[in-house]
C-alpha cells in the first residue's frame, strides 16, 4: 500500500479531529453528570480552582495533581518515601508551559494539562488512522479510531493524564518506523519513552520493525540502527537528571516500589489472570459482592486478560512489532502480581484496536462498539465520583 496520503485521507483525517473534539466535549458533559447525580466516595484531594467545581474538577483526580505540582514546582525527591519522581518529565512540563498561556495561577496550570491532553488525543486519533491504513481499509481504519475513543478506560485521554501524550508519540514512532523514516521515528520514540515511566518496553517492538523493514542496504540499516538508538535518549536523559538530584539514576524505579503497597514487577505474570479467573468461575456474585475491590480488580484485570488473547492474533495478522509492544506492556505490570492501572496501560495499546477494526461480521464490530460504549459510562463515572479506578 502506497505511504502517500490521498485527498480521500486527508478528508477521513479533518473528520476524526472534529469527531474526537466532540467526543472530549460529550465526555467532559458526561464526567459532570455523573459529578452531580452521584457522591464522592471519598473527599476530593485537588481542586482546579481552589474550591469545589463539579464541571472542572472532574479533570484533575488522582495523579492529575502530582503532574501539577511537576509542573508548578518541578522534582521533589522524598528519601526513603513517595516522591514524585516516579513521573516522567514530558507531559508535567507541557502542562506547565502551556498553563503559562493561560495565567499564573494553579488553575492556569491545570487548564494547560488539560489542552495539551485534549490535543494530543485528536492528534493521536488521526495519527492512528494513518497507521492502521497501512494495514486496513479507510473504513476499518476508521473504526480502529472509534473502538480506541469509547474504549472503557480511554477517557484517561481526556483528564490531566499523560495518557494521550504518550499514544500519540509511541503512534507516530510506530508509523515512522514503518513507512523507514528512522529517525523521526528514533525522535518520536524519545519523547514517549519520557513521558510514561515503563515506556522503554517499545524497544524490542520497533527493534522488530526495523529489522524486518530495513532496506537491504548499509546507509538503510545505519538509519533504522541510529533511530532505534535515538529513542532510548529522553530516557537516559531522565535518569541523568535523576541521577544528579538523587545520585541514583533508576531512584524513579525505586520510588515506585515504595508507592502505596508497592509496585514490584518481575514476578509469575499468570498468577493474578489465574486467580481472577477462578473468582469468576467458581463464585461470581460472592466474589463481586463480597470484595470491595473485586469490581475493580475485574475490571482491569478482563481487559488484560482479553487483550492478552489478542497478542497471537496481532501477530499472525498484523505485525510482529505490534505483538511485541502488547505483550511486554502487559507482562511488566502483571508481573507485579496486582491489577491496579491496567485499564489505563490497556488504553495506550493501539495495536489491539487495530485487530478488532479487521473483523468483517458487522454483528460482531456493532457488538464491539455497543459493549465499550457501555463500559466507558460506568468507567468515567467511577473516576469522576473519586472510587479507586486509579
């Protein structure tokens, strides 16, 4: 398939940037909705404004307002405690300077978060059209853009979250390197590794990539080997800076492990799967009504569960590339044994949307849409109402 974008193209792309604007603007009503229908769970820790507001408040919970005080006062490094170090630098200090557009004032700040979340999502939206017409039809290429919009979880895209800041770089990274622009690529590839912290699990995908669309030739290999080379730089440049703050460049990683009950990656990935999986088989109800966390828990963990299912499938009919930046982002958090934030990590997993838009039974992909579309109600409205979907 040609890599030149025909006038048909263009006119799908002017399409899903007015569509996803909509889409922000339909969730951010939704979001105040559910704010004023529904009691907090617990007492708001952030505030846009200073004092409660149910309409903007709704875009700065739970780690908005660690990405604002990155913002407003750069690193604090805590030893031997939370530190907000655990964040990487990208989406923090475009949220800072864009809220200097705005004003001074701490709302400024959160209203810069929230127009470059917005932005990137459109841009990442129409990025992702592009990248799927390398493989489908303008019309599936246009369903992949509406299955990652009403996604459960993909309202993160619209909160003061690096969310949308990192699909639309790890987008454009993968669309480079597979249209051999390696170096925009390599560029692409940076800034997302330093926007989300387990970000550098990209690698072995675009390495994938490169390896198997380098032209047979050394300048070709050169350029695909100096932009895979390229996209490990933000996150060296992190950990430098790190380094300088603390003495200790992966003190970040460390910082995680102490967060809450800890984050400690590296254990048997099926255990929390399998567990679920028993929960669910053998006492549904007792389970679900019985945990408080269990609704949560099923929540995230479903989805990992299903996309997991997907990865073989991506590989054989998509892109091993693909196949292998699903897996190991799955693996890592697994690996830590607990479900907390998967629903978020599912979001950025384009590759998946990808593979649903490829289904041709049109019961099946109106069941799709009906399906997340419920999902993304409950989802944004948990989050809005501040119960633990983190």
């Amino acid at each position: 398939m040609s890599n030149r974008i025909s006038a048909l193209d263009r006119q799908a792309s002017l399409r899903i940037a007015i569509g996803a604007i909509g889409f922000r603007l339909l969730s951010a009503v939704l979001a105040f909705f559910a704010n004023l229908a529904f009691p907090l769970d617990q007492p708001a820790p952030f505030t846009m404004w200073g004092r409660i507001s149910p309409f903007w408040d709704t875009f700065t919970r739970y780690d908005s307002g660690y990405y604002w005080g990155i913002a407003r006062y750069g690193y604090s490094p805590l030893a031997g405690g939370r530190s907000n170090i655990a964040y990487f630098p990208v989406y923090p200090y475009l949220m800072r300077y864009v809220g200097r557009l705005f004003g001074r004032t701490p709302g400024d700040t959160y209203l810069g978060g929230i127009v470059v979340a917005w932005t990137c999502y459109v841009l990442a939206m129409v990025a992702l059209y592009h990248l799927a017409r390398l493989d489908l039809s303008r019309r599936q290429a246009e369903r992949a853009v509406l299955l990652a919009t009403i996604f459960p979880f993909a309202f993160y895209f619209g909160v003061a979250y690096s969310e949308s800041t990192f699909l639309l770089f790890t987008i454009l990274a993968f669309y480079a390197f597979r249209t051999r622009r390696w170096l925009l690529g390599g560029v692409c590839g940076s800034i997302a590794i330093a926007t989300r912290t387990p970000a550098l699990v990209m690698l072995p995908g675009l390495a994938w990539i490169a390896w198997r669309s380098a032209e047979p030739t050394t300048k070709d290999r050169v350029s695909a080997a100096l932009g895979l080379a390229l996209t490990t730089t933000g996150f060296a440049a992190y950990c430098w800076y790190i380094y300088t703050l603390t003495g200790n460049p992966l003190e970040w990683a460390a910082t995680l492990e102490r967060w809450g009950s800890g984050y400690h990656p590296g254990g048997a990935f099926w255990t929390a799967p399998l567990s679920l999986v028993g929960h669910l088989v053998t006492h549904p109800y007792a389970y679900l009504a019985g945990d408080p966390m269990a609704l949560y828990d099923t929540l995230y963990g479903v989805s990992a569960i299903a996309f997991l299912v997907a990865v073989p499938f991506i590989w054989r009919r998509l892109n091993g590339g693909y196949a292998l930046y699903m897996l190991l982002n799955l693996l890592l958090p697994l690996s830590s044994g607990a479900f907390e934030g998967l629903g978020r990590y599912c979001s950025i997993l384009f590759p998946c949307f990808i593979l649903l838009a490829s289904i041709r039974s049109r019961p099946v992909g109106t069941a799709l849409v009906v399906l997340f579309a419920l999902f993304y109600t409950l989802a944004i409205a948990l989050f809005t109402t501040i119960h633990p979907l983190f």
